[in-house]
C-alpha cells in the first residue's frame, strides 16, 4: 500500500492548532508525529507533501448538496461527477446528497434510483439523505428499513413547497415519531409554505414578477414561524432530534436558540450564501433587464441586508447555536434553466452553486476575525462527521481513520469566477469574490487528487459512505 507524508504543515483540529507531521500508509491515517519525528523506516520511499506554511486540515464535509436534483421542470446540472469533482477542488472530500421520494413513490425504490445515478460516478466519497415528500405508512415503515441496513440514518422533510415536497403538521409528527425510535435525524427545509404561495401569487396578480419577488414574498418571519412550530412538534414527538437546514433568518435562529438553551436536541446550520449575499445587492440586481437576480433565486431567500441577518448568523455560528456550514448546493444554468421563469419568478428553479468554495468562503470568517481556525475546521468537518453518523471514520486527523486531508495555504489569494470554478455551471454566484487562503493539496482516502493547481480526480473513486447515527446528541 502506499505511503505518503504530509511534512511541515500545522494540523489544525477542532481543538486546537499544533505544528505535526501525518503519516498515511494506504487509504487511512497511520500516526501523527512531531516535526520531523517519523521513523525512517516507516517513511522510506513515501511520496512527501511538502505542507511548509500550511494549514492541514480534515477534507471538508458538505452535507447538503444536490446533484441532478429534479426541480421546476429541468435537473441540478452538476452531476454525482461534475459536482464531486468540484468539491475536492475546494477542499470537500465528502458530500451527503439527498435521494427524492415524492408523493406516490416507493421510498426503497427511490433511495436504490440514487445510488444507480451516483455508483460509479463520484470522485469523493459521498452519502445519502432520504427526502420523504409523501409520507404515509410505507413510507413510515421504510424509515426503519433505511436506518437498519441501508446505512442512511437521516430524512428530510418540508414545512415548504406545497403539491411537491410538503408535509403537514400530522405527517411531520409521524415522521418524528418513528425517528424518535429508531435514532434517526429529522432534517427540516422550515418555511410556510402555504402563506407563501398566498403572497407569491398575490404578487403575481400585481404584476409584480421580477426575481425580487422571490424573496419578497418569503419573508423572514415566516421562517421564524415554521421553525418554532417544527420544533414544538419534536417536543410532542419525544424530543426528536430536529436538523434545520440552510437557516436564514434571525427570526429562525431566535428559535433554535431558545431550544437549545433549553437543552433540547435541535441543531441548525447555515450557508455561505446568506453570510455574505443579500436581497438587495444580488436577488434585487438590475442586470439582463432586471432578470439577473435570478442567479441568486434560492429558498430561502437571501435576506435584507438592512437588517441583522447575516450579523446574526455569524453569531450563531461563534455560539453553535449553528452548528454546521454547508452550501445546498443545487445549480440551475441561467442561460437555459434559470431563463424558465423569465416571465414569472415563480418558475425559476431554486438553487445556487458552491461546493467549490465553502472552505475558502467559511475560512474568510478567521481572516476577519469572526471564526476561531477551529471553529472553520468544526463546523465544515468535524460536526458535519459526527452529527450525520460518520465520525471517527471522517472529520478528524487521527490514526485509523480515512486519510482525508486538505493542505491549506493562508498566504494564497483565490479570486472566485466562472472563468475557473469546475462546476458545471455558466455563472457564478461569487463572480469577482477575492478570498484569502487557498487550497494546496487534497487527499482522498490517502491518494493525492488535488495538487498544486493540477488533478488525479476520476469518476469511481467515491465509495458510498453507509452513516450511523448522530453521535452529537446530547
């Protein structure tokens, strides 16, 4: 088996930051040594990463993406090989997707159509959330099966999308109810969605159809509402631990933090696009005849930079109020998808790219002094790894488990644009972004697919990451 030694780096944990050498012998990590420390022996003939200056840091763990996510009519145009290819260039050596079941659809059939599209395809490691938009009694009793044997141990449900993914009060608290047995996590897209649909066509009725209406008509209170109702109904479930997904709004963050406080299992995360991004400078952007606020269009929306939302966020990042940075990942092309709802923002398809840069962009909160370089490392990697059941095997440098390394240069400075991002995509939602920091090197399970501008990545090397459950429960 081979062997490789990272040398000269600081490895960078969620616990601290210590200058040490690693030393991979196959696809796992072997031993950690201080500088220079590594038997002879035991590195002969090793190929050596020079990590001189650098951070090293576990491979990145998105557990939100989306490729070839079916939505308003057309398809993600990542694919599972596109999509994880992009992702290891920024850093990102695992990703959990999520396989769709829609009202009327076998749940097991489903989960077994997403791992046909993605067997064979993914340059990372990769695993699976299960979307349960038709939740009824088969459906129930499939949550077992997929806990018991299929090694996915998550399901997300919608308060949003009302005839697509919605589920009312009483299909949520089933759901809770059978995940409080067998351990699952319940993931939650928290917006009301049937108000929604009552002001987006209202809107319409004025005529008022521009992208900015998007955001317009799901305002952050309505977020804050279906939080605090989902998490009332884990409470009537028996404390079910509840997964908010992509939170936006302070409304919504007052309420899990109000749970937590109070010492119940519910957890949140947040996006790199409402730290940075807002309704005004992007959603409400005139460009292409007041249609390029279409590239931004995403639910939820991005918020009002005339208040304290992203402020906020980053708070709740500092006090793991949220826990987790990933990107939901799901990217429309705005030539020939976006251009759906050109006429109506109601027909847009929701979603923005960014696997490729959460690192850079979660990283940029260290260089401002907002984020401890532990806290980037805890919430990108290690949380990620031990909230969706993956932990020790991934989100920490330790002997035994995966060799999954970023080498992490803080000197470099990336700038982010269509012109050399990997997704497939012909825009980019960060155009022009310059971030300090940049990735070096990654490894992939011990093999070097990333290095100094150039890549190994191929489709075939990801393996299927069967999860336990959540080891972050209190």
């Amino acid at each position: 088996m081979a062997t490789t030694l990272v040398t000269g780096g600081t490895v960078v944990s969620s616990t601290g930051a210590v200058p040490m050498d690693v030393l991979v012998d196959g696809e796992r990590i072997a031993s950690l040594h201080v500088p220079g420390g590594a038997p002879a022996g035991a590195v002969e003939g090793a190929r050596v990463v020079d990590a001189t200056g650098c951070y090293v840091v576990p491979g990145g763990i998105d557990v939100h993406t989306h490729m070839e996510l079916p939505f308003g009519g057309t398809s993600a145009s990542d694919t599972f090989a596109t999509g994880t290819a992009a992702a290891a260039w920024g850093g990102t050596t695992t990703i959990v997707d999520f396989a769709v079941q829609t009202p009327g659809q076998d749940v097991e059939a489903q989960l077994a159509a997403w791992q046909a599209k993605a067997e064979g395809q993914c340059a990372i490691d990769y695993g699976l959330h299960m979307i349960l938009g038709g939740v009824d009694d088969a459906a129930l009793k499939a949550m077992d099966t997929l806990v018991a044997h299929e090694g996915v141990t998550s399901f997300k449900l919608f308060t949003a999308y009302p005839g697509v993914f919605y589920s009312d009060d009483g299909q949520v608290l089933r759901a809770m109810q059978v995940a409080r047995e067998n351990g699952a996590m319940i993931m939650m897209h928290a917006e009301n969605g049937i108000a929604i649909d009552v002001l987006a066509a209202q809107a319409a009725a004025r005529g008022d159809l521009a992208p900015v209406q998007h955001g317009l008509t799901r305002p952050p209170v309505l977020e804050g509402e279906a939080t605090n109702r989902v998490i009332a109904l884990a409470e009537v479930a028996g404390e079910t631990p509840v997964y908010f997904v992509h939170l936006s709004a302070t409304q919504a963050l007052e309420a899990v933090a109000r749970a937590r406080d109070a010492g119940r299992n519910v957890f949140a995360e947040t996006c790199p696009q409402y730290l940075y991004l807002t309704l005004e400078d992007q959603l409400g952007s005139p460009g292409e005849g007041g249609f390029e606020g279409a590239k931004w269009v995403a639910s939820p929306p991005l918020r009002s930079k005339h208040e304290s939302h992203r402020a906020d966020l980053w708070k709740g990042l500092r006090t793991d109020d949220l826990a987790i940075v990933s990107t939901d990942h799901c990217p429309f092309c705005f030539a020939d998808q976006k251009s759906l709802g050109r006429d109506d923002f109601r027909k847009i398809p929701n979603g923005m790219g960014g696997v490729e840069h959460r690192m850079d962009l979660v990283y940029q909160g260290v260089v401002e002094g907002r984020l401890s370089l532990e806290r980037w490392v805890e919430t990108c990697s290690t949380t990620p790894a031990r909230m969706f059941g993956m932990y020790p095997a991934k989100g920490v440098i330790a002997p035994g488990s995966d060799a999954d390394l970023v080498v992490y240069d803080p000197a470099a400075r990336t700038r982010i644009s269509v012109e050399t991002h990997h997704m497939n995509l012909d825009h980019s939602s960060w155009e022009g972004f310059e971030v300090d920091g940049g990735v070096r090197t990654v490894l992939s399970r011990g093999e070097v697919v990333v290095d100094a501008g150039s890549s190994s990545l191929r489709a075939g090397h990801g393996r299927f990451v069967r999860r336990g459950l959540s080891s972050y429960l209190r």
